[in-house]
C-alpha cells in the first residue's frame, strides 16, 4: 500500500483527535475470568463518544480532510458509522449528509440527526443507500467518507490498540467483531507493526461471514447476510483494503451463532452491568461457544458498540435467558375441558416457573377435535428446574413440544 504504515498513521491520529473521545476503560471481568480459564479484560468502546468505536476514524478523516480546505462531506450507513461521522463533522464545523436505508432503526436516524447531519433515506437495503451517497458525492465534489476501506478510517480506529498498550501492558489475544474489517485491521496493524505478538481473532455472526469465506477461498467472496442480532457486522463482502491487512495481519475469523450473541448481550448486562448491542458482544459469544481457547492467557474482548434499540433489546434478553436456560418456551397439547388448563399451571407452580406470555389456541388444522395447544414463554429459576418441569408435565400424559 507505500506510504506510511498503519502503526504511524494511528500514532498521528491519536493526537488529533485524543481531545473529541474518551479513552474508554479497560474492565477485568472475574465472572468471565472463571468462566473460561483466563484473565479476561473488556474494553468497552460502546461508551466512546457516539456510542461505538467508529467516532475515532470518522474523526481522523474528517480532520485531514478538513485540514485541505474540506466543508462538506458525505457518508451511507445504516448505523454506527453514520453517527460517528455525524459526530465528527459536528466537531470541525463542516456539513455531513448522511444516506441511510428506509430501514434503519428510528433510534440511530435521530441519533444521526441529533449531531446536525442531514439525514436522507434511500432504498431498503443499504447498497442501495450507498449508492446515492456515491452518485451525490460525485454531483457535490463532496468527499465520500466510507465506512471501513480506507486507511485513515482504519488508522483511526486502530488508537485503541495504542491505549490497550498503555493500560495492559501485555495480554496474549484480542477478540475482534468484524464487519468490514475497518476495525480489526487497525487493531491488528497497529498491534503487529509495533511488535506485539497478541493474537489477534475476527468474530463473525454465521448470517454474514464474508471474510471467513473470503480467506478460506483466498479471494474476496460475496456472501448472502441474512438478518442477525448483530446488525452492525452485516457486510456482504470484504473491501480491498482491509481484506489485504486482515489476510497479513490476523491470526484467525470465527463465526458465532445468533444464540450465543443473545446470551452474550444478556450476560453482559447480568453479571457487567453493561450494555452492548448484538455486534459488539461477538468477542465473548465466541468464548461461550468454545470457539477459542484462553486457559491461562490474558485476553481482551472489543466491546465495539453500545447502540442497542430499546425495542429490540427486549427481545435480545429473552432469547438470551432461552439460551441460558432462564426461559423456556413451550406448547402443550391438552384436553379442551374445564380444569386442563389449571393443572398444567400447578406443575408450574410447583417448579418455580413464572409465565411471561400465554396463548391458548383451539381452531386450525394441526390441532385435533377435542384438543387445544397452550403457548408458554415461561421464567424459571435454573435450567435444571427447568427440564425437571418439562419432564413433569410429559409423566402427567402431556404432550410438549
């Protein structure tokens, strides 16, 4: 790529823009320390200036661009991006026009226009919003800030290896959300071109894992994302740049399942106190997958982002107590006479469960005459009680599906 390395770059844009963010903290967990062997330290960028990590680049390019006589910029996003360039742009007093698909959470469009950008909604998907983002930077000579396949961006996010540096020390491996690669090919360039021999893994959701696939085809490779609890990471494929420094730079991309982001998320605010959206919890939900192995090393999880939808945050805990076994969801075929009902909820009673939701259907096809199904989305002290109620209710001639 020429030119000065990513190591030097960083160094440049922490003192440019060490005023604008907060040196975020660098948390040991014992919980997740006993959990899985290790010493286990969270960094916790989803308390940074815009609510993620990506101020931190928005605001070094911005701040080169500025310094050459820029006054408008342009950016798509359907999230974190779009604040931290909001943001950024609010810091230098220049104007930022921000494309976001139609679907975008209202939470993070408000958010966006809370900084003064200008917010326009294009499309559904947000190819679709980068697209008019591109053909009106070409219209306005405005420079298009992109989201992660571009140096600076990536200098930029690579400081917080510098400040990892200076609070650990030393540590072994460093867990890493991908989705683009912005991130983790600053935290992996900053870390291996200053001479650091950290580990460093990429984490990916299962719906969306361009650069496990990309590496493994040793080209960048289109990949179909499907919806995930990690929003944040849905790229479709790797950029060209950050493809190049991930294959140099980092040791190895896992993927996660939808259930352990859920867990992770919950347990984050369980036993941390802490709020993290689904993208920036992947580093632990690897842990909790057994998808890497810590035993006796020191390891540092990114908290990369904390812009989590009310709305949806009610949805991530109940399936993250599902998957820790503090929610069980199920449907109980039973007589349609009186007194069926309340004989299933005494055995609940009995165990401790408490209901959440209930839904009693007697109409439709699958259910036979004479039948009905209850719906139950049931809170129970421990997984244990909970298998030994299900178990109950199968001894008492149930049918539980």
């Amino acid at each position: 790529m020429g030119g000065e390395s990513i190591y030097q770059r960083s160094l440049e844009a922490i003192k440019m823009i060490s005023s604008y963010i907060h040196r975020t903290p660098v948390d040991k967990s014992t919980t997740f320390s006993k959990m899985f062997g290790g010493e286990v330290y969270l960094k916790y960028e989803n308390l940074q200036k815009s609510g993620s990590f990506k101020a931190r680049g928005a605001l070094y390019k911005i701040g080169k661009l500025v310094s050459q006589g820029v006054r408008e910029v342009v950016a798509a996003s359907s999230g974190n991006h779009a604040q931290g360039v909001a943001y950024a742009a609010s810091i230098y007093g220049v104007e930022a026009t921000i494309y976001m698909p139609e679907t975008a959470s209202i939470a993070k469009i408000e958010a966006t226009k809370s900084y003064g950008a200008k917010v326009v909604l294009r499309g559904r998907l947000f190819d679709e919003a980068y697209r008019e983002a591109l053909r009106y930077s070409e219209e306005r000579g405005a420079p298009l800030v992109h989201a992660f396949n571009d140096l600076d961006i990536i200098a930029g996010q690579g400081t917080i290896s510098l400040e990892l540096m200076e609070q650990l020390g030393e540590f072994d491996v460093i867990l890493v959300p991908v989705g683009g690669g912005g991130l983790i090919s600053g935290i992996a360039s900053v870390l291996k071109e200053a001479g650091r021999r950290v580990r460093v893994i990429g984490v990916e959701p299962e719906a969306a894992p361009k650069f496990f696939e990309s590496l493994r085809a040793s080209r960048i490779v289109d990949v179909e994302a499907r919806p995930s609890l990690a929003d944040g990471l849905l790229a479709k494929r790797p950029g060209d740049i950050t493809f190049d420094l991930v294959r140099r730079y980092v040791d190895e991309i896992v993927t996660v399942s939808e259930d352990s982001i859920a867990r992770a998320v919950y347990l984050l605010m369980q036993r941390n106190k802490v709020i993290a959206e689904g993208a920036g919890a992947v580093g632990l939900a690897a842990l909790l997958e057994g998808k890497v192995d810590i035993r006796g090393k020191r390891c540092v999880i990114v908290i990369s982002g904390g812009n989590v939808d009310l709305t949806d945050l009610y949805r991530i805990i109940v399936r993250g107590l599902t998957a820790e076994g503090r929610m069980v969801e199920l449907s109980i075929e039973l007589l349609d006479a009186p007194g069926e009902l309340k004989r299933v909820l005494e055995v609940i009673y009995e165990y401790r469960g408490n209901i959440v939701e209930i839904t009693h259907r007697r109409g439709g096809r699958e259910i036979p005459p004479g039948r009905a199904v209850v719906d139950l989305l049931i809170e129970v002290p421990t997984r244990d009680i909970g298998s030994a109620m299900v178990r109950k209710l199968v001894e008492k001639g149930y049918k539980v599906f």
